[in-house]
C-alpha cells in the first residue's frame, strides 16, 4: 500500500514540477521547449496509470473468471 | 490483507487535496491522479471481492450446482463493475455520452451472457406446457 501511496505523491510532484519548468521556459521565450516538457511529463504519469489500470484489470479476469 | 476504511477514506481524502491543488497547475494531470486513485481503491477492493466470489462458488459447488450457471453470473458481475468504473472515469472527464454508450455496452454483453440461462429456463417452462 505504501508503495502505491508513494505513487499519489510522485504525479503530484511531476505535475507541479512541470508546472514551475513550463513557466521558466516560457519566461525565457522558448515556447516549443516547454511545450515539450509538458508532453514528456504527461506521458510519464500516463505511463504510470497505464500500468495500474493493467494491473486492475488483470486481477479483475481473475477473479471473475475471465479466460 | 484487511484493509480499514479509514486507510481508504484517508487515501481519498488526500487525494482530493491534491487533485485540487494540481488542477490550478495542470487539469489534465489532475485528471490522470483522479483516475490512478480511484484504479488504486479499486485494487484494494477487489482482494475482499475475491473472498465473497470464493464463498458463492464454494456455496454453489456444495449445492452441486451447474458449473456453467455460476460462471456467468460471476462473470457478470465482473462485466458490471468494469463498465461502472470506465463510465465513471469518463464521465469525470466530461464526456456524458462516451459514458453512456460503455454503459450500454455493458449492459448488452450481459444480455448475451445471459442467453443460454434464458434458453434454459424457456426450454423448461416448454416442457412443463407440454406436459
């Protein structure tokens, strides 16, 4: 459960850490790079959701039956 | 594993403190925690799920029941529960109708599950009337 707890934090922190380096990068007038920040950070946490949902869906064929 | 409600009513109420902050930054990564937290009760639910599943088909093979009748009411249920939480994700999102096309999906696929116990409760009541 920690472990998963952990993870809560961790898109949090990715979420408002891409935030502040957005409005640097934007200050610093490179729009394009910030726009890519964003998408590396949104793919992350994509990723990390991605896996639990595969994982809660793994558990629910098992426990329903599912072939 | 047993898992206290209040560890659950925890997680989700710091959850929500962080959804919140996270939506002024980023909405869309607000959304993504939304959807891990509610994938993560969902996990923690599903070990006491697997303990009253075991319990009916511990019940149902005592009572020599047809394999086949208690396979598909699981599996129901299971189609149930996860057109409920992908609905409800997606209605979070704004999008309403998606929403109701998964639920209606849903509720089909039973429907077809259900064929052949329907077959067979028609076949027997045709049985009856012929006698």
């Amino acid at each position: 459960m920690s472990l998963d707890v952990n993870t809560i934090f961790q898109i949090a922190g990715i979420g408002i850490i891409v935030a502040m380096i957005q409005t640097v990068l934007k200050q610093m007038g490179k729009d394009d790079w910030a726009q890519w920040v964003t998408l590396i950070g949104f793919v992350v946490i994509l990723y990390m959701v991605a896996t639990l949902i595969n994982d809660l869906f793994e558990k629910i064929r098992e426990v329903f039956l599912f072939q | 594993m047993t898992i206290d409600i209040l560890q659950i009513v925890g997680l989700g109420l710091v959850a929500t403190f962080i959804v919140l902050i996270l939506k002024e930054q980023k909405p869309s990564l607000a959304f993504l925690l939304s959807i891990f937290v509610g994938a993560l009760i969902f996990l923690y639910l599903i070990d006491q799920i697997k303990l009253v599943m075991d319990m009916l088909i511990e019940i149902a093979s005592s009572a020599h029941l047809n394999n086949v009748y208690v396979e598909t009411i699981l599996k129901i249920i299971g189609i149930a529960y996860i057109a409920e939480f992908g609905a409800q994700i997606t209605r979070d999102a704004g999008e309403g109708a998606l929403a109701s096309k998964i639920e209606l999906a849903g509720k089909v696929l039973i429907l077809v599950l259900a064929i052949p116990i329907m077959k067979a409760v028609i076949q027997t009541i045709i049985g009856l009337i012929s006698q």
